[in-house]
C-alpha cells in the first residue's frame, strides 16, 4: 500500500459517512474534529432501516460553524436501497481524509482516494455479523467488499476485539498484516446528566426494538415485578420492527400504568435526559449465537455507565464480564424471572445500588469520546 502522507484535525478537511438508527461513534467523531479546529467538516448521514429517519443529509461546517445543511430524498427499502448511498450526495467536496462507517461508504472514500479527491481512508467498522444477509448471494457481496475495504483502507477500526477476530477469520485475513485500531463505543461523560437517584425506583431500556434484544424477557421481568406489587417505574425508549407490538403488550394490560413506551427518540439530548430520569438499565440481550451483539460494543451499555446506572444484562455482549468485575453490572441468566429478581434486589438495597452507581460512573469515565479519539487518531494517520 502506498505510504500517504499524515493528515492533522487542526486545519484540516474531513468527509465523514455513516447510516445508523442511533447516535454514536460518527456523530461524537464530527463534534470531535469541529472542537478540534478542523477546517471543514462534511457529515453525510444515509437511512438505515425502515422505523429510522428516511432521508439522507448532507451538513456540512466550516471552522466549527454550521454552513449548509441538506436533505436528499431516495427510495428506502433496505438493503436493496443500500446501493443509493454512494449517490446520495453525488458531488462532494475534495477533503484530507474520509471516514466510512461501512464498506459502502468506505469503498466510496476508496474510490475518490484513486481520483485524488481525498488523501487517507479511514475504513470504521461499528458491528460484525456472521453471514449478515444469510446464506445467498448479497452476503457474499458484502463480504467481498467489506474485505477490500480491509486490505486498502490507510486505516481500521473495530468496535471490539471480539468484531476483529471475528471478521479476521471470516475474512482469512492476519491481523498482523491488516492490522486494526480498537476504539470501543464511548460517551460524552462530563457533559451527560447523571442518575436521579435510588429513589426514583424507575428502570430504563434502550435499544432497537428486535428480537436479538430480550424483549420478552424485559417485559416478562416487568410484569413479575407488578404481579408482586413491588413500586417502580419504567421507560422503553427505541424503534424498530416490534415497537408496535410492544406498544399494544403494555396498553392492554395494566403494565401501562407503570410503564412508558417512548418509542425512537430523535434528539439525543431527550435519551440522555430519559437515561438519567432512572435508578436501573436494563440490557437482557438474547443468547442467540449468530447475534451481532456477540461481537459488538452496544453503545447503550456506555449511555447506562455515563448516567451512573446500575446495568443488568445478560452474557452476551463481550464485555460482559468486564462491566460485572469493573462497572457495577450485574450478569444474569437470559429469563424473565432473574431479570425480575435482579431488579427487586435493588430497589431494597439502597446501600448496593450507590457502590454499583459508583462503579459505573468510575468505569464509563474510561469511555469519554474525546479521549478515546485523541488516543486512537493519531494510529490512523491524523495528528491532534
């Protein structure tokens, strides 16, 4: 691979690529270089599934300042739909580095880096998943193109250990020779409310609304918990396919009364809010082998740590253990009566919930984006 020449945050132009359902790690990354003194930052943002903003954008700032900002309105029907991005915008400006939060929007920076219309390619990798679209032919698609972005980015990220040993193998591909930079999920730690308290007896839950992600245990829990009569509160904050049915299972029993169903919540300033508005996170992931959150960072596990929150999880993520022996965390088998039992122990132990309180916010202070960043940039070639 050609040796490129270093780029620098300060002073520098950036073209920044991601499609997702939630904020994190594109969004931190653009406030990151605006702070830093970049000179212009363009954040192309493509819809990603069907309950998700449907348009893609264009914002683009110039020395920290908001400049332009644009709609662009395509057909969304993912994946097929996918195949859109690369022309949504057409025209960009030449910049010094791209970012690319998939090997769509990777292979994209890959392109214009042959054409010089941008200096170094920065391949960002924010989940891994075994045979992501099944056995046929899109996943063998993907996979190709996931490997080439790979091999010819001038960096890589991955979320988690486990997605690039993972991906390594899936792909036959030595870590020694294609190296990658870990940068896990973070948050803004300073600068995001805290806990309400032991006393607010609320739960919270995070999350899109899809199988992989328990929810008929967090509701089983829920309503064990209401059949007992115990006192508490709970939020359900997130979209996704199931919301409607999630919507329907609480309004039509007395669950409503307890329960609150936000649905997705667009201003990430409201989910912080929402977070510290509770006592308890909840995060009872299924234990499906196949799950992408085997491999990946759930950026809600460090939401839950940056609020102070007590997590109660189940062993799936993997850093499970980690956030038990570190972060205050509690590691649960996958039904709803642990989860209920976990929740009742501490809602009655005010003295158990303030150590774990303390564990996680001790712990997510290791997660601050801006430190995270100015660790990491420097391995793929930008200097802060």
């Amino acid at each position: 691979m050609t040796q490129r020449r270093r780029s620098s945050v300060r002073d520098g132009s950036f073209v920044v690529v991601w499609a997702g359902v939630a904020e994190g790690p594109a969004q931190p990354l653009v406030r990151f270089l605006n702070e830093g003194g970049a000179r212009s930052v363009t954040f192309v943002s493509h819809p990603f599934s069907l309950d998700g903003p449907p348009t893609h954008t264009v914002v683009r700032y110039e020395r920290g300042v908001l400049t332009s900002q644009k709609s662009l309105h395509r057909p969304n029907r993912p994946p097929l739909t996918y195949a859109l991005d690369p022309i949504s915008p057409l025209r960009l400006s030449r910049a010094d580095v791209w970012v690319g939060f998939n090997c769509l929007a990777s292979a994209q920076g890959l392109v214009r880096r042959r054409f010089g219309r941008v200096n170094r390619v920065v391949h960002w990798n924010i989940d891994f998943t075994p045979r992501r679209f099944g056995g046929g032919a899109l996943t063998g698609i993907y996979e190709r193109l996931d490997r080439r972005c790979c091999v010819s980015a001038d960096g890589r990220v991955e979320l988690s250990r486990a997605a690039a040993e993972g991906r390594a193998e899936a792909y036959d591909m030595s870590l020694e020779d294609h190296p990658a930079v870990l940068v896990p999920m973070g948050s803004w730690t300073s600068a995001s409310p805290k806990s309400a308290g032991f006393a607010a007896r609320r739960v919270v839950f995070l999350g899109h609304m899809v199988e992989r992600m328990g929810l008929p245990t967090m509701l089983g829990a829920l309503r064990l918990l209401r059949d007992r009569g115990v006192d508490f509160r709970a939020d359900i904050l997130g979209g996704g396919p199931l919301l409607p049915a999630i919507r329907e299972r609480v309004a039509s029993s007395d669950l409503g009364k307890v329960v609150r169903v936000h649905g997705y919540v667009e201003d990430f300033a409201d989910v912080t809010r929402l977070l510290a508005g509770g006592s308890i996170a909840l995060a009872p992931y299924e234990e499906d082998e196949n799950s992408l959150s085997r491999f990946a960072d759930p950026g809600k596990l460090k939401n839950y740590l940056s609020a102070g929150l007590p997590i109660l999880l189940t062993d799936v993520p993997p850093n499970a253990r980690e956030l038990a022996e570190q972060g205050g965390a509690e590691v649960l088998a996958s039904t709803p009566e642990a989860f209920a039992a976990g929740i009742e122990r501490l809602l009655t132990d005010e003295r158990e919930w303030e150590r774990r309180h303390k564990l996680a916010l001790d712990y997510g202070r290791e997660f601050d984006w801006g430190s995270m960043f100015s660790r990491a940039l420097p391995s793929l070639g930008i200097d802060v």
